[in-house]
C-alpha cells in the first residue's frame, strides 16, 4: 500500500464490523461510531466477526478507497475493546496487523510520536 510520505492516524474500530459494507456505510461508521471525518486523510481499520477478513478505508485527496484482505490461514490479532471506540496505530502497527502479526493491539509496537513541544530547544539547554 502507498499512501504517501506524510504521516497519517490510523484508527482501529475496536469492535466488529459487518464487512459487507462499502464506501458509505464505512463512512458512516466512521462519522457515527469513531467521531472522525472520513475525509480527514487518516486510515480507519475494520475487521468481521471471525477476524479473517479486514478493510481500511481511506481519503486519498481525490476520492475514497477501501483496500479489502481476507486470510486463508489463521486470524487477525483481536483488536476489540469494549471501553474504548477505537484503537490508535501507528501506519507500522496496522501493515504488521495486516500480514497477521499477533503482536499489534496487545503491546506497544511504536515508540510515541513525538509533537513540535518534544522536539523545542530552549535557551536554558544550550
């Protein structure tokens, strides 16, 4: 997948997702359950009931796509959390999520992104 060079959200629905759903009823999920713009240019992460198959969705600038996987073997880790919304990954975690690692969703796979107040030099440091 291509996605560009600037760094883009990813948010994970953390329950399942009926998969027969396209463009706009992924939409709506992410509007109505998520809180977010489908629009925004952020990637939103679906997975069915069994966790075999998985669907992103994503704004490209000049339309939506929905990139669709289905695995032969074995299951998508369970991202599902019955607190929260939506699971935040970083674009690393949902590509490792995607070949079916285990690990995503369970332990911090990405360092924290670090922000403009991280990254201040002040007078006092130099």
């Amino acid at each position: 997948m291509i996605f560009g060079a600037r760094r883009v959200r990813v948010f994970a629905y953390a329950h399942p997702a009926d998969l027969r759903k396209g463009f706009e009823g992924l939409s709506a999920l992410v509007r109505q359950q998520l809180g977010q713009s489908p629009l925004s240019g952020d990637l939103f992460l679906f997975v069915n009931r069994r966790r075999h198959r998985a669907k992103v969705l994503h704004w490209d600038g000049t339309g939506l796509c929905v990139y669709a996987k289905r695995l032969e073997k074995s299951r998508f880790a369970c991202l599902w959390d019955d607190s929260r919304r939506y699971i935040e990954l970083s674009e690393t975690e949902m590509r490792l999520f995607l070949e079916g690692s285990a690990l995503v969703g369970k332990i911090s796979i990405s360092p924290a992104v670090l922000g403009e107040k991280d990254l201040a030099i002040t007078r006092n440091t130099l």
